[in-house]
C-alpha cells in the first residue's frame, strides 16, 4: 500500500519516471526479445490501459481482431471463411488472397509518428506526458523507435498506430473485403490484378506513411483452392488444416506433459477449430 501511495503521489505532481526493462528471450517457435517492465510500472500500464482502451477501441475498424475484447484469432479465421465464400461465391468463382506480412513489426514502430497519432485524439498534457514517457522509455537498438512485447500498453498503442492503414485499406483502397490480425493482413478479391496493385499501395503507404516495411517472404497472392496460410491454419474451401509447423511444436512440447492436463487440454481445445481429429485423438492419450 505504501508504494501504490508513492506511486500515486507522483503521477498526481507529474514527476513518475518509467523504469528499466529485465530483458529475457523465448521460443514461440522463433526467438523474441521479452522485455518486462517493473511491478510498479505494470501498475500504471493497466490503468492507462483500462481508461484508453474503451476509447480508441471505438476508433477500430470491425475487421481487427487483435488484442480487442469479442475478438481474437477464432474470430478473425472465421470471418476470414465468411469472407472466402462470399467472394467465391460459395465456390462458384476464383478468390484470391493477398496474404500480408510486417518485417519487425514491434521493433519498428516509430515514436515520433505514433505520438503524432496519439495527439490527434487526445489533448490532455498530462495523459500524453504520460504516454509519452512509456512510449519513450524503450528503444529496439535504434533512438526512438520500437515497442517492447512484454508491456500490455504496446497491445493497444500497435492497434492504434496500425488503424491509420486499416482507414487507409478501407476508405482509400476500397478494400471491402479486408482482415487484419496484428502485422498479419489479408484482402480477398476475385479480381487478382486488384490485389496486385494493392499489393505495391500497401507497401508504398506503410513505408511513407508508418515507416513499416513488408516482409519480402511472406507476402503473397494465392488461391483460397490452393489453401492459404493465416493465423496459424492453413484454409481451404472445405476444411482447415494446422500449419505442420505448428503441429510438429504441439506434439514436442505435449510429451511429457502428462502430469500438465491443463496445458493438453488447451491443445484439444484449439484443435477443435479446424480439421484435425487424428491429431485431437493423439493429444487426448496425453491428457
């Protein structure tokens, strides 16, 4: 109690400094850079988090689906299927997809112009001293630029800062068929030269307006026949099938997991989102 009362007198006199980071790294499956704020910095990022959330969520596009409430990855698959067959037209017609990708997409972010943004809605000197100097208190190896991963402020600021291309994709591409989940992106089209040119607006706005680069090897255009990798499955007109990636680092960390039923049990249940009843049935005789 004492330190949430140190801590309050100094967001009230306007003199709160942000901390330093504990750097560590994970495998999920590539390797990140984890950076984790102190307890006392924690504090302050959920309660500007629980007063800024409600706010800019308002701000959103419908068809961002990360870090929001009512969202998340289950969601955007689904719609991403909904949207594949209103294109096809249930099949009847080729949809193609141009499947998006951002090269270091936290490490990228540009301060500058997400403050920028930021003030665009807000006005208040003291929220944005605020921001600012949580926004400020980390950089990527280069000044002013890059989010850490580990602070739950950066979920809702990446949402923001990457609203200006959602309004971009929107309203001055006309993509009406559009979904984005983070860096991933897709717009479905039956009209492949379309999304040819988009492909080459896209990377022109992200790199003039956000400082944002594509990442050259995953970036796209296929068939929704020929199954198209996004969030994890690989999608086609009938089915959905995990990624074999991500099967092969399911089954490594299930085994010896027999003791962790929860952890299995997690597996099961994500697996009951797409066509993998053998590999359900597999997951089971762990739990």
């Amino acid at each position: 109690m004492d330190n949430i009362l140190a801590l309050h007198r100094e967001l009230a006199a306007g003199t709160y400094k942000h901390g330093a980071y504990k750097h560590f790294r994970i495998s999920d499956p590539k390797p990140r850079d984890i950076h984790k704020a102190m307890a006392r910095d924690r504090v302050v990022h959920h309660a500007l988090h629980r007063i800024l959330y409600p706010f800019f969520d308002r701000t959103f596009i419908a068809d961002s689906y990360s870090c929001r409430k009512g969202k998340g990855t289950h969601r955007a698959m689904n719609r991403f299927r909904q949207f594949a067959f209103r294109v096809s037209r249930n099949n009847k017609k080729t949809c193609h997809i141009l499947k998006c990708d951002i090269r270091k997409f936290f490490a990228s972010i540009d301060h500058t112009i997400l403050m920028s943004i930021i003030r665009h809605y807000i006005s208040d000197r003291r929220t944005l001293q605020l921001i600012a100097g949580i926004v400020g208190s980390f950089n990527s190896g280069t000044l002013s630029t890059g989010l850490p991963l580990g602070n739950l402020t950066s979920q809702l600021l990446v949402n923001v800062y990457m609203n200006e291309f959602d309004q971009f994709a929107k309203h001055t591409l006309k993509a009406k068929y559009y979904i984005r989940y983070a860096d991933d992106f897709v717009v479905l089209s039956h009209d492949k030269q379309l999304l040819e040119s988009m492909r080459r607006r896209i990377a022109i706005f992200l790199h003039e307006q956000l400082k944002l680069e594509l990442h050259p090897d995953k970036v796209f255009i296929k068939t929704f026949a020929s199954g198209v990798d996004f969030l994890g499955w690989v999608h086609f007109p009938r089915h959905r099938v995990l990624r074999t990636t991500t099967k092969r680092r399911m089954l490594k960390r299930a085994t010896g997991l027999e003791e962790d039923n929860q952890i299995v049990q997690s597996y099961v249940g994500l697996l009951g989102h797409g066509n993998a009843k053998k590999l359900r049935q597999k997951m089971l005789e762990f739990s």
